[in-house]
C-alpha cells in the first residue's frame, strides 16, 4: 500500500516483458516485436552516449535509466542466435535476470529524480514547516506574542518597505495603540518608501493613526536611516477627536501647518478667576524660528470668540502668551493717585496698566544718559492725549520740575491744567513765544554757575547742587500749530533746535499731535531726537491701521504692534441669525479712550490703559502744593533779552520780524524774515505780505499762495 503506483507499474513492465524477450526470438525470429526492442536498445545505445558527452549533473542516473534498454536488446539478439532456448535454458535465465534486476535495482534510480520522491517520503516532511514556524522564536531573544503576532501580519503583507520588525511595544491602557520599532532587511541600507499607508494596511487602521518617527541612536541599540518607529494609535485617535486636551487641542488646531501658529507647542494653560482670563503660554518648538501667529485662526482653533476687546497675544522671543478675557480689560477705569505718580529714584512713575494688569511706566528723566527726557504723544481727537497730559504733568510736578503748556485754541481741560503748573496759554504765538523762550534758557544755563565750584554744568538730574530745575515744555496740537501761516515757520524751527540742545540744559519738549511724520511739522531731525529720547505714546489715530503706521514710525523696527479699535464691543449671539430675523446688531460698544500703545526702550511696543485723571474733580490731590517756577536769575536773564512778560500780549514791535521799513514804498510795510528773526530773508512789497525763507516743500507751497501781485 505504501509503493508509489509508478514503481509498481514500472516492475510489473519487467515481469511481463521477460518471457517475451525468452520467447520470441526463438519462435518468431522475424517478428516486428524483435524489430521494436532491438531500435529501443539503439535508442538507449544513443541515451548513453550524450549522457557520457553532457557535464550537466546526474549523467549516472540518466545511463542507468536507459539500461534496461540496451540490455532487453542484446537478450533479444543473444537468443535469436542460438540454438532453441540455449544451453541450459540461457535464453530464458538471463531474461529472468533481467527482469529481476529491472525489479529490484530500477526503482531506486528513482529516488534522485525531482518530482518523483518515494510515498513515504510526503508524510515525514510534513511536520518540518511546522517546526520552521518556531525556529525563529528561538533566534529571536525570546520575543513576546504581541511582536510575534506583529511579525506575522507584517510578513503576510509582503515586508512593506523591504522592513523586519524588531519590536512591537503596547501602550498602556489602549487595546490597539502601540509601537513597532522597524529596521531594513539589508543591513546598511536605509529605509525608504515605507509610508503610513503600507503601515496601516497590514493592522486593518487608517493611514491616519499612524505617525512614522525617526529613531535616534542609544546605548545598546542602532539608530538611523535603518531604523524607524510606527505609532499605530487608533484608540487615542478616537478619543483625541472627541474629547482632546488642550495640548492635543493646540498641536491639532494651533501648532499644526495650516493653523494659526504653526510650529508652536503649548507650554501651560492657566485660568484666573479674580480677572476672568485665561492664559495659554506657548513657544517655539525650533528655537531658531519666530512665531508667527493668525489671532483669528488661534481663536478658532481654541474656539475663542474672534474679537479684538478680548483675545490679546504677547510676544517675548520665541515664547508668546494668548490672553483670553471674559471682558475687555481695557474698558476698566485706572484712577490715577499720587502714590502712583511721585517717580522714584530712577525718575519712573506709573502711567497706566497693560491688558495682564502689569504697571507700565513712564519717565520724567533720563536716569541711565543723566538727562532730561523728551516726549511725543499722538492721537486724535478724544483719544485721551490731554488726559495722559495731567498725569505727567503732575509727575513731573511731583519730582520737583516746571510744565509750561501751550494749545493752538483754548478749552477747559488745559486751562484746568495752568493752575497747577508755571504757564500755560492757547494760541499759535504763545507756543511761539514759550519756544523761545526755552531756546534762550539753553544759553542762559550753559553759562549759570553751579555754586559749589563756580564752574557751569551739563544738567545732572537728581543731583541737589543743580541750580535750576529741569524744564518740560509741552505742545499740544503741534502738526497744526506748525502749519500756522504766520508763526508756523518759527515754531518748527524752535522745536527742531529744543529737542537737538534742550536735554543737555535740562530742558525737554513735549509735543502731541495726530502725526509724527515730517510733512505734518515733524521733521525727520525732530523725530529721532524724540523716538530717542523718550516713551512715545500713540493713543487712536482714527483706524487701526493709522494706528499702526503711527506707531511704527517712532519704533527702529516695527514688530507685532498691538491694534487699537474705535471702540471695543464683545459680539452677541450669531450675526447671520440677526440677519435671518431681520434684527439690529446690539449696541455695546465701549469707548477706548484712554488706551494706548506705548513704545519702551527696546523697541517692543505695549498695549496700555492709561490712568484717569477726573478734570470733573479738584486735580489738587495730584499735584504739589507749591508750583515749581523758574529761579530770579533765569527770569531776570530772559527779561534782559525781552523774553519774558504776558505772552498772551498782541505781537510786539520787531518780536519776530523788523521794524517797519519807512522807506519802503511810503507805506511803511513790515518785511518779516524767517527762522525767528534776525537771519536773512527777502523782502516783500506785495500788501504787508511777509517774506518767508524757503527751506521745505510746504513752505515753498505757503509762499506761492501768499503772492498776490505775481
């Protein structure tokens, strides 16, 4: 039962061929069967000869399959020879050989023949596949059955990537999130076109819950371009869509390319509830990059409402700090109190509070160049300019210094101011005459003696043998009064000089205006000594965009200025559903005068409320009780030089131009010559028309349209 059916077919050929081969050539020695076996022993003859004459393997084997052949033809010629069955019965003895040979040798030849393994062969090697199975559990260091089961579902996928896993670790507390550590097949070569795709096919997950990483190299393991790690977390996934945490939240909606800062990472969430803020703390993943943030997409993706009143971003670095508020914080009142503004050693007081509530400071002296300082406050009307007027008017007042104040026109805010401070009027001639008159004390206190060595000094701030007190002249509505036709010309012209000479002699200016660019009375000479030398101050400029170019342009380089809005309104409910019933957007809007943007040291501009100051009460309480006046020998020295009376006096004879000239057509016209008289300019017949010297665009426009003969 156990012979194959070949090698039982093959012996009972043998057995029934061996009587023939006895037997006909001795009765039929003409036979055609005699003819068949003799042409298949040539045959087999031919066998031999070309497996002698091949190299190829198995040359034996091949000629002793062909002998039964050869050896079937010479029985049949041996017995078609003799004499009836030959002595002794040869004829039939050597076919019984021959057959038995063919029964007993033959089959055997069979067992180096491919394809053709005996039948017992089969069922002993069928256990060896089974065995091979577990043959490289044990070359594996003993790999747990999550690598093995791993292992057999990546090599039913075709090895992706020409990859083996080494290692496939679960993560704790998930059913079907781990990760599999993967290095090439070759050694030395890296892995390549492996994608998320071609990891995720063989564990039945979407392409999207799994995240290839590179390996980095440790003690007692490879790392590199042949090594690689696959995330697989189907579960957290799951979870991460539903319910996320907030750094889940912010590296899927904020940190991700297309969101609102990309390559960001969020340190720490924060929440304070006395302020009602939330605070999310982030910074840069790659510390050589710059954050770049999108407000608007940061609020969608943390799905913060979009609005300006309550979403504020602060930028230190490669770190920035998201303010969520559950109110404007700048709609708050900040009374201003004495305690906050008497400046301290270093000349600082407090001018108001940032949107995290940090105090913001201002100066009245340069402390670290050993100067007085300057300033420049722009805004529009009612943006709060004449408010942060008060509050560093009684600073200065408080740290022992005199404030004159000049308006282009008169109200009640500044006339509430003069009675707590040296001067004060309301018109183009006063800020003229006050311009002046601060130019004339530069020489006056170059050469006033200091009394403990006789000698003159640069003014020392703080220093108590100084023998005058620092000065700060402020211009209210500067652009306008620059732009004056008949006093503009020396107003500009003063201003330049005070803010190039005035710190040195104790003697800073103070202009505010609605734009600090030299076509408006700003020249670029006036700008920087005041950029330089100073806090500036931009409350609204009328848009948010005027703002910015405002701020801008008192800052070297311009980054990430804060945007202030006409008024700040929180939104209420869904526009489009107002819009569907036809109802009106509420009103709500709260008024953002008082804030500004204020420009420090280093160029970083900050977002501020300035303190309120009531002109509505009795401003006493933020004030000295004594005024701080100029000393007897610096009145005295400008009355010697006709500078100092009323200034709100009519335009004296020869003040800023020549006397009239008698002889000049008979009509006794004046010729007023520019830069504050006594400098060159030409003279005018045209009506009492004054000549002007050219030096600008506008003032070459203000001549053309002064000619009236031409």
């Amino acid at each position: 039962m156990t012979t194959p059916r070949s090698v039982a077919l093959e012996r009972l050929a043998y057995t029934l061929a061996a009587p023939v081969l006895a037997v006909a050539p001795n009765l039929y020695p003409d036979h055609p069967v005699n003819q068949v076996v003799q042409l298949a022993g040539a045959a087999g003859i031919g066998g031999w000869f070309l497996a002698a004459k091949s190299d190829a393997h198995g040359a034996g084997r091949k000629i002793l399959r062909w002998s039964p052949l050869v050896l079937a033809a010479a029985i049949d010629i041996a017995a078609k020879n003799t004499t009836g069955f030959g002595p002794y019965g040869l004829d039939g003895l050597l076919a019984a050989g021959w057959a038995t040979a063919g029964y007993l040798v033959m089959p055997f030849s069979r067992h180096t023949r491919r394809r053709h393994r005996p039948a017992l062969a089969a069922p002993v090697a069928q256990p060896a596949p089974a065995e091979v199975i577990e043959e490289p559990v044990v070359q594996d260091d003993g790999a747990d059955l999550l690598t093995r089961d791993a292992r057999m579902l990546w090599e039913q996928a075709g090895m992706p990537g020409r990859t083996h896993i080494v290692k496939a670790t679960r993560h704790p507390g998930q059913q079907n999130d781990m990760t599999i550590l993967l290095r090439a097949s070759e050694t030395g070569r890296p892995i390549t076109g492996l994608t998320e795709a071609a990891v995720a096919a063989p564990f039945a997950v979407h392409s999207s819950d799994v995240v290839l990483a590179e390996v980095a190299i440790q003690p007692g393991r490879q790392g590199g371009p042949g090594w690689m790690e696959a995330h697989l977390t189907p579960d957290a996934n799951q979870r991460r869509r539903a319910k996320p945490t907030d750094q889940e939240r912010w590296t899927d909606k904020v940190g991700s390319p297309k969101g609102g800062a990309p390559g960001s990472e969020l340190v720490h969430k924060s929440r304070d509830d006395v302020r009602g803020v939330t605070f999310y703390r982030a910074r840069m993943a790659d510390a050589t990059t710059s954050p770049r943030i999108d407000l608007a997409k940061v609020c969608r993706g943390l799905k913060l409402p979009e609005d300006d009143s309550c979403v504020f971003v602060l930028i230190d670095g490669i770190e920035f700090l998201i303010s969520a508020f559950d109110k404007p914080p700048l709609s708050a009142i900040f009374p201003a109190t004495r305690e906050l503004l008497t400046p301290d050693a270093k000349g600082m007081y407090v001018c108001g509070y940032t949107i995290t509530g940090q105090p913001v400071k201002n100066m009245v002296f340069q402390h670290d160049k050993n100067a007085a300082r300057h300033g420049l406050i722009l805004g529009v009307s009612r943006s709060g300019k004449t408010q942060f007027f008060a509050i560093d008017m009684a600073a200065m007042s408080l740290a022992g210094q005199i404030v004159w104040l000049s308006t282009v026109r008169k109200d009640e805010k500044t006339s509430t101011l003069g009675r707590y401070i040296d001067r004060q009027g309301s018109n183009a001639l006063w800020m003229a005459r006050s311009l002046r008159a601060a130019k004339a004390l530069c020489e006056i206190r170059a050469e006033m003696p200091w009394a403990y060595d006789g000698q003159p000094h640069d003014y020392k701030p703080g220093d108590a043998r100084c023998p005058y007190r620092q000065l700060n002249v402020f211009a209210d509505e500067f652009m306008t009064a620059a732009q004056d036709a008949t006093f503009g010309e020396f107003i500009q012209a003063d201003g330049d000089d005070l803010t190039v000479t005035g710190l040195k002699y104790g003697i800073g200016f103070n202009p505010a205006g609605q734009s600090p660019f030299a076509h408006n009375g700003f020249s670029t000479e006036m700008k920087d000594n005041l950029r330089q030398n100073s806090r500036p101050s931009i409350f609204n400029m009328g848009s948010p965009g005027a703002t910015r170019k405002a701020a801008e342009g008192t800052m070297e380089d311009a980054y990430d200025v804060p945007t202030i809005p006409a008024r700040y309104a929180q939104q209420e409910g869904s526009a489009i559903e107002r819009a569907m019933r036809g109802e009106a957007d509420p009103e709500n809007g709260v008024s953002t005068g008082g804030v500004a943007i204020m420009v420090l040291d280093n160029g970083r501009a900050v977002l501020m409320r300035s303190l309120y100051a009531d002109f509505d009460t009795d401003l006493a309480h933020l004030f000295p009780d004594e005024v701080n006046r100029l000393t007897d020998y610096e009145v005295s020295e400008l009355e010697k030089r006709g500078l100092w009376f009323d200034w709100n006096e009519p335009v004296r004879p020869g003040e800023f131009w020549p006397e009239p000239d008698e002889d000049d057509d008979g009509e006794g016209r004046s010729r007023r010559r520019g830069g504050g008289g006594g400098k060159g300019g030409r003279s005018s017949k045209g009506g009492g028309r004054r000549s002007e010297q050219v030096a600008s665009p506008r003032q070459a426009l203000e001549a053309i349209k002064s000619l009236t003969d031409a």
